[in-house]
C-alpha cells in the first residue's frame, strides 16, 4: 500500500514557475514508476511526465522543455518543477505510483494549478 500527498500548487502568473511535490508513504518506493498527471474541467486525465524506478523521464509533447520530473530515494519524494507557464497548463496534477510487477497504481488527492494573469 502507497499512500502519497501532492503539494506545491497555486495561482501564478504566466510565465511564471511552481514546483509540485508528491510524498509518499512506503518501503519499496524506489520499485515504483512515479508520474505525474493533470485534469482540466471538462477534459479527460492526461500524464504529464513520468520517471520509471530507473530514473528514466518520458514527457507529454505539451511540456517538454518546460517541466522537469526528478524523484528522491531516500526522502520518498518525486518533484515536478514547472517552468514557463502557460493558461492552459491550469488543471488539477495528480501524483501516480505504479508497479509494473503487479500492476498497481496509486493516486494522490491531487493539487490545483491555475495560470492566470
């Protein structure tokens, strides 16, 4: 069981930057492929970046370049630093845990980013 809290969210500018993070319970953290996904009104939910157990990063085409996915071992932490903001990347963002071994997946109660001027 994988229990994980995002934090990090607000109102900001575009242009601006945020830095979400997601803590998470658990010894076997470092097993799991972390992600980081987003749902805006009206849309489905869509990922945004993920980092497997490896330290391998995948990004979504909207946001490559702008947002960088990092995790931390020993801390149970995964980061996603935002840069360059756009009104578009408004959307609650979701942390994801997920074990290719068996197939489980855990979500975070998600956190809110809003790109407003």
């Amino acid at each position: 069981q994988v229990q994980l809290a995002e934090s990090g969210g607000g109102l900001v500018q575009p242009g601006g930057s945020l830095r979400l993070s997601c803590a998470a319970s658990g010894r076997i953290f470092r097993f799991y492929a972390m992600g980081w996904y987003r749902q805006a009104p009206g849309k489905q939910r869509e990922l945004v970046a993920v980092i497997t157990s490896g330290g391998s990063m995948s990004y979504a085409d909207s946001v490559k370049g702008r947002f960088t996915i990092s995790r931390d071992n020993v801390k149970n932490m995964v980061y996603l630093q935002m840069n360059s903001l756009k009104p578009e990347d408004t959307a609650v963002y979701y942390c994801n845990a997920h074990l290719p071994a068996t197939g489980e997946d855990y979500w975070g109660q998600g956190t809110q980013v809003t790109v407003s001027s």
